[in-house]
C-alpha cells in the first residue's frame, strides 16, 4: 500500500467514524454524551488534516458516503457504547496501515498519534487493552 493510498483509507475510515459517532452519540446522555462529542470532534480533526495532507500532495480527498450502514441498531446508551467500541477498534487498523505506509516523517508521526487515541479511546469505552494496537 502505498502512502497516498494509507491516507486515502484513513479518510474513509474517518468519514465512516464521524457519521457512526454521530449517531451513537444521538442515544447517550450526560458525561458519555460529552465524551462521544469530544471523540467526534477528535474525528473531524484528523479528518480535516488527511483531507489537508491529500490536497498538499496533489490528491482529491475521497469523499464521505451519504449514508453507512451500520453493523448494528443504535436503540440505546448501551448500543451507542458498544457502535463507539466497535468504531475505534475498526480504526486502528488503518492507521496502523497508515504507519506502515508512510514516507514523511510527520505523516508517521500523524498515524502513530491517531492509533494511540483510538486505542486509548477503545479503553475509554470499554475495550480490552491490546499488545499491538492496530494490528489486524
């Protein structure tokens, strides 16, 4: 896989996160509302900079899908929860990928940023710590 390919699949993935967030998010209430806020917000932020990292190489930025499907109802907190969960753990992998893949020194340092929040956020909602974050 090639570098422009990894920031291709992080985008994708990170598209598919923000609309998953945002509607686990629709079903939680107080702190956890807060925290799958702050997490999507985190989710448009990477986004916005491999949207960024793209266009600086000369790429057009995969665009978001309409819609996703998701592999579950979202009914309540505890679905939104388990959605979340899945999403992080989902995400890893990519920019595992994305650390493998990448040329530039501060594109790595990007992926390796990113797979650490979404194994520390994996925790924050209820994972399992892993050995090797990211490795599929």
């Amino acid at each position: 896989m090639s570098q422009v390919e990894a920031l291709q699949a992080a985008l994708a993935g990170e598209h598919a996160a923000m609309y998953g967030v945002g509607v686990a998010g629709g079903k939680l209430r107080g702190a956890r509302f807060s925290a799958a806020t702050n997490l999507y917000d985190q989710h448009r932020r990477s986004r916005d900079r491999l949207s960024n990292l793209l266009v600086a190489a000369g790429e057009t930025p995969v665009a978001a899908e309409a819609a996703y499907d998701l592999p579950q109802a979202v009914t309540n907190a505890a679905t939104a929860t388990a959605l979340i969960l899945l999403i992080e753990k989902r995400i890893a992998p990519v920019y595992g990928d994305l650390v493998e893949a990448a040329e530039d020194t501060a594109i790595r340092t990007f992926a390796i940023d990113s797979l650490l929040a979404a194994s520390s956020a994996q925790l924050a909602w209820g994972g399992a710590p892993a050995a090797f974050p990211g490795d599929a």
